[in-house]
C-alpha cells in the first residue's frame, strides 16, 4: 500500500519513530479514490451487451480491425479509457496521471509471476513484453507507484476472484498457501524496479535474495 502511494507516512510520525515512537501514516485520498474506480468499473466489459467495435478512426485497435468487436475485456475497457473516456465518470474525473495509472493497470504484459516467484525462466521471457508496455505504449511515464498499484489491484482483483460474503476471503485464507502468498507478496517490490532498472538487473537482485534466505551456509 505503500509503494503504490495508497498510504503515507505522516511526517510527524517519521519525526516520532526518530524517537522511538511507533511509525503512524495517513490515507492519500486522491490515489485512494483511483483504486476504487479501478476496482467499479475494470469488469464491466465482461457484460457482452457493453463490448465496444473498433471505430474506424482507431484501427488498427491492439489487433482489432475497423468495426472488430473487441473481445478481451480488459482491452475493451483499455479502448474505452483511451477514446471515450466520458463514459466512464468515476474515470474521467479522475486527475490526469491518476487516468493514465489506471491505462496501464489494462495492459496484457503475459507476465508470468510464478517464473519469476520460482526462477523457472529466464529475465528475458519473464519481463520483456512488460518493459515494451511501459515503454511503448506509456512513453516511460509510469513509475514504481504505478506498478505497484497495478499489483495491488491484481491482489484485490483476485481476492474477489470466488465471492464468499459470508465466509470471508477464502481465496487467500484457506485455497491459497501462506506460504505461496508470501512469497508473491515479497516479490512485488522486485518486479517494481521495472520501471526504472533492466530485467536482468531485477531477477539477478531477487535471486541473490532467495538464495542469502534459502541456500546452504558457507
């Protein structure tokens, strides 16, 4: 929540834990309310009777040919975000750099996290077509908060995944492994640096981790 600038330290309690006292932070209301559009409105494309067609001003649209219905959702909701943007008034009130966090939540990055959480591949074919999103169709704009709020926003989205209102959030607190869970928790920092720091230089650092944490004593 913090890296994805949901909550602040507040500066009177980086003052306080100079001193010992037990650090105290604060909602930023404005991120805050982007995660809650994000969080109303990133399904809705799901409902076939709200699927957009490409216009013919936008195609070619991510593949999608002039009057092509768009199929995958979250492409639809990206096009709508990109183009008509007043349908959406949750997000069209939103500030600019808040819409375009939001844009990037939409992107397919094939960003496969267990190859990264599990060192089953290399840097490579884990985060290239992520690099390529951030550089092509964001001009390098998005920065570490952005990435962040796109993995709590993965977090939520999944915790959801089997609505039990009821019973709690089973999804995590009995069909997902703490340990599993944690181990994809510790890695979102890591995969953060893509913003600003080569896939190489990110897997080589989450490795080294792993390793200091998993190897044999020397």
């Amino acid at each position: 929540l913090v890296d994805a600038g949901l909550v602040r330290e507040d500066t009177k309690g980086c003052r306080a834990r100079a001193s010992g006292a037990a650090r105290t932070f604060k909602v930023c209301e404005k991120r805050f309310l982007s995660l809650l559009s994000l969080t109303a409105v990133h399904d809705i494309m799901k409902m076939s009777s709200l699927i957009p067609e490409v216009q013919e001003q936008h195609a070619p649209y991510h593949g999608y040919a002039e009057w092509d219905q768009i199929g995958d959702h979250d492409h639809a909701l990206s096009y709508i975000m990109d183009h008509f943007p007043d349908i959406l008034p949750s997000f069209r009130d939103l500030e600019h750099e808040e819409r375009r966090a939001l844009q990037f939540t939409q992107c397919k990055f094939c960003f496969n996290h267990g190859w990264f959480v599990q060192g089953e591949a290399p840097p490579g074919a884990i985060f290239t077509s992520f690099r390529e999103a951030l550089v092509r169709d964001h001009k390098s704009q998005i920065g570490r908060e952005d990435v962040a709020l796109y993995f709590v926003h993965w977090l939520t989205d999944l915790a959801g995944a089997e609505p039990t209102p009821l019973a709690g959030c089973e999804k995590f607190s009995v069909k997902f492994p703490l340990p599993v869970l944690n181990s994809f928790l510790r890695s979102f920092a890591f995969v953060e640096k893509i913003a600003d720091h080569t896939e190489t230089e990110i897997n080589e650092e989450y490795l080294r981790m792993r390793w200091a944490e998993r190897g044999p004593d020397c």
